[in-house]
C-alpha cells in the first residue's frame, strides 16, 4: 500500500473516530455545567478536567489501532468483521454521552455502557488477531470504560 493511501487512510479513521468525539459532545455541552453538578457523585469521581485529555488520549489510541488493522487489508473477512465492531463501538460511545448527559437516564446509560464495554472487549480480540499491536492499543480505553461504567453505576445508585 502506498504511504499516500496510508497516510489519506489514517486521516480518515482518525476523522470517523474523533467524529463520535464530537457527537457525544452535543450531549455533553452545557450538562456538564448545569445538571451535571447536581448530582449526587460519588467519591471516586475524577476530576472534570481530566475527562478531555483522557479522551483525546484513547480517541487518538483507538483510531491508531483500528489503521493498523485497515492497514492489512479491508478486503479480508477478519478485518472486514474487525472495523465493522470498530464502528458499532464508535456509534456506542457517543451514543452513551447523549443517553446520559442530553437525556439523563442514568440507568439506561448503565445498560448501554456495558453494551459499549462488551463491544470493545469483542472489538479488541478481532484487532489482536489481526494485529496484536492494533489490540493492544485498545487495552487503556477497556479499562477506562470499566472504570467508566463503575462510575456510571454509582451516580444511578446515588441518584
């Protein structure tokens, strides 16, 4: 593959990946300032400012290991199924932050959180079998979500 088919390519899985960035921030937007404090949070709840460099983080990492796996070929079944999870998990993430914070279910953001969190973990074993780097690069992002859907079954508890 050319370094120019790459290099368009990469931008492209970069583009679609910071894209559902992007729309689970018309959930996020103002809520994060006003219904957002007025929970009851629990004790373990980071610090809003760390959210955004976390994100940009995994958002960059996710959209590395998904160019690694297009990079060996999308016209192959194992890659094929691979980024097709890839996008299911993208639609799920922002999916999440509009459940949560534009709609305010706690508790079916819980039940779609862990939806997201299994689509990842199945998204992650098809990149290791097409690149165990490309899996790996989704290792922090598994973990953050977990963390994440902890987080997000406190906050329906406690509200």
């Amino acid at each position: 593959m050319k370094k120019n088919t790459q290099f368009i390519g990469f931008i492209i899985i970069l583009l679609l990946t910071y894209s559902a960035a992007a729309i689970g921030s018309i959930g996020t937007g103002s809520n994060v300032l006003s219904w957002y404090p007025s929970l009851n949070a629990p004790s373990f709840k980071p610090p809003n400012w760390l959210f955004g460099p976390v994100w940009a983080i995994l958002y960059t990492l996710m959209a590395l290991a998904a160019f690694r796996v297009w990079r060996k070929g999308s016209n192959t079944y194992g890659v094929k199924v691979s980024l097709f999870l890839y996008a299911v998990q993208l639609i799920l993430n922002a999916l999440w932050s509009l459940i949560f914070f534009l709609w305010h279910e706690l508790g079916w953001a819980l039940v779609e959180i862990i939806i997201l969190e299994l689509t990842i973990i199945l998204t992650y074993f098809n990149f290791k079998r097409a690149d165990k780097w490309a899996g790996y690069l989704l290792i922090p992002y598994i973990l953050w979500v977990a963390f994440a859907t902890i987080l997000n079954g406190a906050f329906w508890w406690l509200n």
